[in-house]
C-alpha cells in the first residue's frame, strides 16, 4: 500500500507534538529559563541554589529572607528596588578585601550565609568564613545568632568599603566625613576648598574669621588670613579646636 505524503507529514506532527508534551510532563523541556531554586527533601528551597541573577524580591520571595533586612544588614541605600537588584550587583557597590592572603568578592555566596544564619537554616560555605561587621552587627541587634554563633562571627569580619561615594547612604557619608575631619590638618597651602571638604561649615568659617566664604575658594587659607589682616597661626589653632 502506497502512504501518501500528507500521512506522513501528520505522523511526523504528531511523533514531534507528542515527544515534547511528554518532555514537559517530564519537566525535561522547557522553553523558558527555569529561575526559581530547587527545593530540598523537605520542601525548602536549597540555599546552594541561590544566585547572583536572583533579585532582592525574588530571594524574600524563596527564602523568606527581608528585602529590607539585606539592604540594612549591607549597608545599601535605602532607595535600593528589590525588584531589581541583583545579588551579583553587589561586588560593583563593594571592594573586594583581602581574607588570609585571598581576595574575597561580596556578592551571592556572603548573602547565603547571611540568609542561612538569619533564616537559621543549616548551611555550609567553602568560601565565606568572614561577614562584614556590619553585616555581623545586624546579625546580633536582631538576636539572630546563638551564643556560639555569636562568638565566631564577631571574630571574623572586616569592614565593608564602598567602590563609589554614590553607593553611600547618608549616615555612612556623613561618618566618612566625620572620620576623615579627625585626621585633616590645616596647613599654609590648604585652599579654603580643602577646609570646606574636611567638613568646616561655612558657618563655622564666618565664625572663625568673621568673614564669608569666598567666591575664589582655590585660594589658600594663609593668603586669605594676610589678605584680611590676621595671624594665619592664630586662625589655624581656632580650626583645629
């Protein structure tokens, strides 16, 4: 018996049509990339699934773990979209440190032990034996770490630094600011702008010489004290008060 070509054409639709129902019952084809973590014999999803492309949003969604307390806990800027914030955005915001001789990279693994101990979900790392301080901090305020807990992590941090002054929320501006004034000296060649960066206000330079900021503030504090008829000694000494 002679098969006609449309027969064969249906056969080969139907051959194809089938396979791929039977693949997706299967769940062995999908056309869309699967992002969502596996779950663990428990019916959790597995921290070790967690990664970089996974959002704020999408990790309190998992995981139960606070948007709000990942961007409190690292030091993030409060205006921070969980929607659209990656874990892998994080090691474009931090530096990267250096932890016994090794350079270690804030990014998704740190946020999986952050999660694990937050969540007290059991989890083992192979490369974050260290949290940042403030991340540490957080975790203790929120008495979410047991006594033995506690004493580890508060033994291994280091201090997070920020790549850009954009990333900074305000607080950690201002303390920078604050740290950076203790250490600054006014010397003969500081320009009236270097003194208003070390965090002079200008209220406090009208109080100091009894004059306002200058327009020119590239010119040197000595010259302006001359200019004015002071004793650039003594108006230094009520700088550094």
């Amino acid at each position: 018996m002679k098969i006609k070509s449309i027969h064969i054409l249906l056969a080969i639709i139907i051959i194809i049509g089938g396979g791929i129902f039977l693949a997706s019952e299967l769940d062995l084809y999908n056309t869309t990339k699967v992002k969502s973590p596996r779950k663990t014999v428990e019916g959790l999803y597995d921290i070790i699934d967690m990664r970089g492309s996974h959002t704020l949003e999408e990790i309190e969604k998992y995981y139960q773990l606070p948007a709000s307390s990942v961007i409190e806990a690292f030091g993030l800027r409060p205006d921070t979209i969980p929607e659209f914030f990656q874990l892998k955005d994080m090691k474009e915001i931090f530096k990267p440190v250096e932890l016994e001789g090794e350079e270690y990279i804030v990014e998704t693994d740190t946020v999986k032990v952050f999660n694990s101990l937050y969540m007290k979900i059991p989890h083992v790392s192979d490369e974050t034996f260290y949290l940042p301080e403030k991340t540490v901090n957080y975790l203790v305020e929120n008495d979410k770490l047991t006594e033995e807990e506690r004493e580890y992590w508060q033994g291994h941090t280091f201090k997070l630094e920020y790549l850009d002054t954009k990333y900074l929320t305000a607080s950690e501006f201002t303390k920078i600011v604050a740290e950076e004034a203790e250490g600054f000296e006014v010397k003969g060649n500081t320009t009236i702008q270097e003194l208003l960066d070390s965090g002079i206000t200008e209220e406090k330079f009208e109080e100091v010489t009894g004059f306002k900021v200058p327009d020119k503030k590239s010119v040197s504090l000595r010259d302006f004290t001359i200019e004015k008829g002071f004793e650039f000694g003594e108006i230094k000494e009520k700088f550094a008060e």
